[in-house]
C-alpha cells in the first residue's frame, strides 16, 4: 500500500458505517495500487476515522510526481518561458515559467 502519515490530504472520503470492510480494502486497494503494474491510482492514503460521525474516512493525497503526471494526463495548461500557455508534459518541465 502506498501510504504515508506525512503528507497533505487533497481528497477526504467517508464511507458510510454500513459498508463492508472487503468494500473498503477493495478502495484502498485501487487508490494505493501502482499505476504502471497494477493499473491503480498510485495515490498516497490515510486510514482514519471522523471524530464527529464516527464513520470510516480515507484521506488521500499524491506525491509530486504523482501530481505532475495527472496535470500530464488532463493536460493542463502552464504558461510556456516564451510566455505562451501549452499543455503541460512532465518531459519538458524545465520550459515552463516556475518550473525549477
């Protein structure tokens, strides 16, 4: 499982009291799993729960390179060091403004 107590939750999912644990490993699972060998989220998670509904909660967050890859992948656009805006690639991430 890739999960880490140090990192910045970005998602928080609460699960309902009623589901069951095979439902909930079944999520966490998919969340944590590689995404190149597994074909999962590659995201980091958090196993916890809400102080004031008692319920199950995953708090989930991604590292950076996790992240970089998604901005990749919905390909979001970064202002170009030539002052234009282009679709972000990981590969070239030392063109864009801020980048390093």
């Amino acid at each position: 499982m890739s999960s880490s107590s140090n990192f910045e939750p970005l998602v928080v999912l609460q699960f309902s009291s009623t589901i069951p644990d095979v439902t909930k490993e079944w999520v966490i699972k998919r969340l944590t799993a590689s995404q190149v060998e597994n074909d999962g989220a590659d995201l980091l998670v958090r196993y916890d729960m809400d102080p004031e509904s008692h319920n199950n909660i995953l708090l989930i967050g991604a590292t950076l390179h996790r992240l970089l890859i998604g901005a990749e992948e919905l390909r979001i656009k970064k202002p170009y060091k030539q002052k234009t805006l282009r679709e972000f690639l990981v590969s070239d991430i030392d063109h864009f403004d801020n980048s390093g």
